[in-house]
C-alpha cells in the first residue's frame, strides 16, 4: 500500500497497512526503529506495536507482539464476557414463555397442506413407514389408476411383512375391478381386511390413531395432514361407523332386488335425488360412471311410472320407498359396466 498522508490513518485500526507491517517486521528483527521512519504509519504507535527508546528519544522499539495482541484483545474479551452475561440474562426472562410457544407451534403444524403428488406421496411414506399397529384406509373407486394401485402395493406390502393390521373400504363396484381385486389378491392374510359399502364420499387413511390424510381436491392434488389428536379420533370414530355397516369382499356381493323389481342401488340412488345432488356426484360417490348411474335412474322412473325427472322426485317421495333404506346392498345386473 503507497504511504498515505503525514499523520492519517486510511485503514481501521484493528488492520495494519502495508508499510506499518513491513516496518513493525524491520523493528522486531533490528530491535528498533527511528521515529521518522514511521511517521506514515501512525497505525503502529495507535496499535502500541512501538514505544519510545528511554535511551534515544529518536528512535522507536516494538513491543512484543504477544503482549501487543493481549492488549488489544483484553478490552474486547472484557465485552464478549458483558455480552454473554446479557444473553443469559435475556434468556432467564424468556425462559417461562419457551414451553408456551412450544404449545403453540405444536398446535400450528397439527395441520399441514400437502400441495402436489409428489410431496403427498412423500408424506403418505413417511407415516406409513413410522406406523406399528394398524392403518385404516377408505378408498373410493379410482378405475384405471393401475399407478395408485402399484404406489399403494409398495406402501402397504412392508406393512404386512412387519404385522401391521389394514382396514379397507371400498364400495360395492370395487368387486368388479379386476385391477382392485388383483391388488386385494397380493395382500390377502389375517392381518388385511377388506369391506365394501355403498357409497364413500372421500378417500380417508389413519395411521397408528397418530395420523390421518384427507384430499381437499378432487384432483388428488392438495391434502391435508392433520396430527390433532383430536381431529383423528373423530376420523377413527367415522370410519367405525362405515366399518361397521360395510360387507366383508370375501362374503360375496350383497346384492337384493326388492319388492317391486326396485334394486337396493336403486333406493340409495332414489336417497341421493331427494336430497338433490346431480347424476355426476351420486356416481362419484357411488364409484360408477356416470352412463350407468343414469341407467339406474331410468329403470327407477319406469318402475315409479315417471315421466320426468320432476315426477320422479314426486313420486319417490309418495311411494315410501325410502322409510327403510338398507345400508349397504348393490344390484349385480346394474353394477357392471
């Protein structure tokens, strides 16, 4: 660095310039420096690297530089030691409102949103890997998601291998899913259970009473992951109540054709159109297409002798054929499709 003005500093002075360093190395080397020589490199004399001679005014000796370095860092270890009483000081008076916002973060993540398939599959792996006793499972029909069936294959099957227990409700037209009930095949002992039902709104799976992953889009693509433990003994409660009025898939189909030649489809069909919903929601949550759900609707109208569908609102209402809706039951003739 090129010698700056007579009596200036152009550096901070816990840095010594160019030529203060290569004078204060000549000084320890010689065992003293004169004056003059110093004169633009007032960093030496404001680091105390130099002290007058008591024997020439004329000249300069270095200090030492160890006890060049303890002199400088004696003031700075004085405020690091200040600062570190402080922080604990500040952290005694924070101390009782820790466990408090560690409440509060913990209530905070009990809900997490779960935005792409990716990380929704990455979370659904993660639970399940963590999961000892049991993992309850609702599965809407999903035909020809052979990609769902080989993703669920590869989460469920170590499950089993570790003794896990699975629970599983399908609706009734999973029966006659190839696909599901290849899938089913692989995975059948004591400890995989599998029940078909009418009709499921939402697809639902509880891992451990710890965990529990519902859809928030018919997409598939957002989920939420809730871990409030609350929230998941109600789900568990919800899936008690499926549970328990579905069929066993190994019991056979559960198919009735009831007085009138009406089928038991039919009447929970007739239950949907009273309580207004369109041709597409009840086939979706009866796992059918659309075409068959609107088969089953036209044999209801010419069993009811209706015309239109305002008539057949009507008419469902006046026949009393919904004052014993069965919970669960399918019409062999009309499910496949």
């Amino acid at each position: 660095m090129a010698k700056g003005t007579r009596g200036t500093h152009p550096h901070p002075v816990t840095q010594l310039c160019e030529e203060g360093g290569r004078l204060y190395a000549n000084a320890l080397r010689t065992g003293r420096i004169e004056r003059a020589d110093v004169e633009f490199a007032p960093c030496l004399m404001e680091l105390a690297l130099l002290h007058p001679d008591p024997d020439d005014a004329n000249w300069l000796r270095p200090v030492p530089p160890s006890i060049a370095l303890a002199q400088r860092l004696n003031p700075l270890e004085r405020e690091i030691t200040e600062r570190r009483r402080q922080s604990i000081q500040l952290a005694d008076v924070f101390e009782p409102f820790m466990a408090l916002s560690a409440q509060e973060t913990t209530s905070a993540h009990s809900i997490t949103v779960l935005e792409g398939g990716e990380r929704i599959n990455g979370a659904l792996n993660l639970a399940t890997a963590q999961c000892h006793t049991e993992m309850l499972t609702v599965q809407p029909s999903d035909r020809g998601n052979e990609r769902s069936l080989l993703l669920g294959l590869e989460r469920d099957r170590p499950l089993t291998e570790r003794g896990v227990r699975i629970r599983t409700l399908y609706q009734h037209t999973a029966r006659y899913s190839p696909e599901r009930l290849g899938y089913v095949a692989q995975l059948s002992d004591g400890k995989v259970e599998y029940r078909t039902i009418d009709e499921l709104v939402e697809r639902l799976i509880i891992c451990d009473e710890t965990v529990a992953f519902i859809p928030t889009r018919d997409d598939q693509q957002v989920a939420l992951e809730l871990r409030h433990p609350g929230l998941v003994r109600y789900l568990i409660k919800v899936f008690e109540f499926m549970w328990s009025r579905a069929v066993p898939l190994s019991a056979g189909a559960p198919y009735e054709t009831a007085a009138g030649g009406i089928t038991d489809i039919q009447r929970t069909i007739a239950k949907l159109l009273i309580e207004g919903h369109v041709d597409e929601a009840i086939a979706r949550r009866l796992g059918m297409n659309v075409r068959t759900c609107r088969a089953h609707i036209a044999k209801l109208a010419t069993s009811l002798g209706s015309g239109s569908r305002a008539q057949l609102g009507f008419l469902i209402a006046e026949s009393g054929l919904l004052k014993e809706v069965p919970e669960e039951g399918l019409d062999q003739d009309g499910i496949a499709e």
